[in-house]
C-alpha cells in the first residue's frame, strides 16, 4: 500500500477511551503501509483441540486459479485480479477430506500450516491458504466470531500516534478501501463477550500467503475471505490449533 509508514494497526471500533492499542508488524520495506503489517501482540494462550486433514482433491490448475482469484468489480471498492504466480499452488482454495469432531461450519485455523477450514458437512472441508502470525505472536485456542465488517474503518491505538505522529491524521479513522489494511472483509474474534484483538481479514498481499508475518492475525487473500465471510455468521465457533 501507499499511504505512509505505520508499524502496527488495531480494531476500528477501539477507541482511547474504551481499549488498550495493539501491536502490528512492520513491513519489510520501510515507507509503506502494507497489508503484511498486521495485527496484534498477545492474546490468552488457551488449550486447543488437534484436528487433522488429507488433501483428496487434485491442485487447481493456473486458469482455474486465475479465474477464482479474478477481479471483483462489483465490489463497493473493486478488487484488483490476484497475480497467482506469486501464489503456491498448495494454497489455492480446494475442498479437502477432513475428520474432525467439531460441527459444520466451524472455523480451524492451522497457523502450522498456513491453511483455514471451514468444516463442511459431509467429511470434508474448504481450505484455504492463509498467512498467521510470527514467531512469538503465535496463539491457539477455542473462539467465536463476535461481529463481521465488510470495508471496516481502521483507527490507529494512541500508542502508534506517538511513536508515528504522521499516523494522527487517521486519528479519526481510516475509511474502507483498498489501502485500508483490514481489508474487504473482517472476522473478529471473541472469547467469553470480549473481543480478543484477534481477526481473520482479507489480505491483497499474495507473496504473505504461507508466511507468519502478523502479531496473532490470520490473513486469506480477499477473494478467499469472501467466500467464508458470506457463509459465517455472527456466534460460529473458530478453533485455532497450536502451531
């Protein structure tokens, strides 16, 4: 993205006077606000529940993945095609054989991996290729999406105002768009009524596809993130396994 150089972003919907700022990762190239800064330093390490999945499918082949990942004009801010060459071909979109014990629907992420689920209801599941967090911002346990966003507003903590002052003209916010890095689409994650600082967002990053590169966020590129988001509805049960 283009819009400055920022190191961390948070939830739009945390203000100074309800929350506590999160940290974000820096972009390797200064000078840039970049999808791959993304979100938070720590959250409650709690027991999670492994699950295990065997591809069947074959791989997609490069036209099929150019025409999933295509542009999306009919978006309220058109999405650019993805350039699926800077893709591995193992984290394209696919329907897996999955055994698990958790219902349809659910949510698994596999940070060790890179990959999420959704738990299909017929022994399978839809994966997809995700970036997660770095070393050390790595975390698992049982979740739930407590609300959605599509093209959320970011706000950046008073915390990175004062490190960046250049960030204060987002003081108010930043609107939805492409440059906004939560992107098209946000799940964000709660934990007993309150939200975790953890979200599965949309990424218009591929190169961060099967990198740990965030603070404990899950990025899928914006044409996989939208075909979760319209089939996961507020409560829906997320597992994030230990990595």
């Amino acid at each position: 993205m283009r819009h400055g150089s920022f190191d961390m972003i948070m939830d739009p919907d945390i203000t100074a006077a309800g929350a506590a700022g999160a940290e974000g990762l820096a972009d390797a190239r200064p000078g840039l606000l970049h999808r791959r800064a993304f979100l938070f330093g720590s959250a409650a390490g709690l027991g999670a529940l492994g699950l295990a999945g065997c591809a069947t499918s074959d791989h997609m082949s490069h036209a099929e993945a150019a025409r999933v990942y295509g542009a999306v004009p009919q978006e309220k801010f058109p999405i650019p095609a993805v350039d699926v060459s800077k893709v591995d071909p193992k984290y394209y979109r696919r329907t897996v054989r999955y055994e698990t014990k958790e219902a349809p629907g659910t949510i698994i992420v596999d940070p060790g991996s890179y990959y999420v689920y959704r738990v299909e209801d017929d022994g399978t599941a839809t994966r997809y290729g995700a970036n997660v967090g770095r070393d050390g911002f790595r975390w698992s346990g049982d979740a739930y999406v407590g609300r959605k966003a599509e093209w959320a507003t970011w706000t950046p903590p008073k915390e990175m105002i004062r490190r960046q002052p250049e960030a204060a003209k987002y003081a108010r916010g930043m609107p939805g768009g492409l440059d906004n890095p939560l992107g098209a689409r946000t799940l964000y994650l709660y934990q007993n009524g309150a939200y975790t600082l953890y979200t599965i967002y949309a990424s218009s990053d591929p190169e961060s596809i099967g990198t740990g590169v965030t603070s404990g966020c899950v990025g899928l590129l914006s044409q996989d993130m939208i075909h979760p988001y319209a089939r996961t509805p507020v409560k829906t049960k997320v597992v994030v396994l230990p990595a």
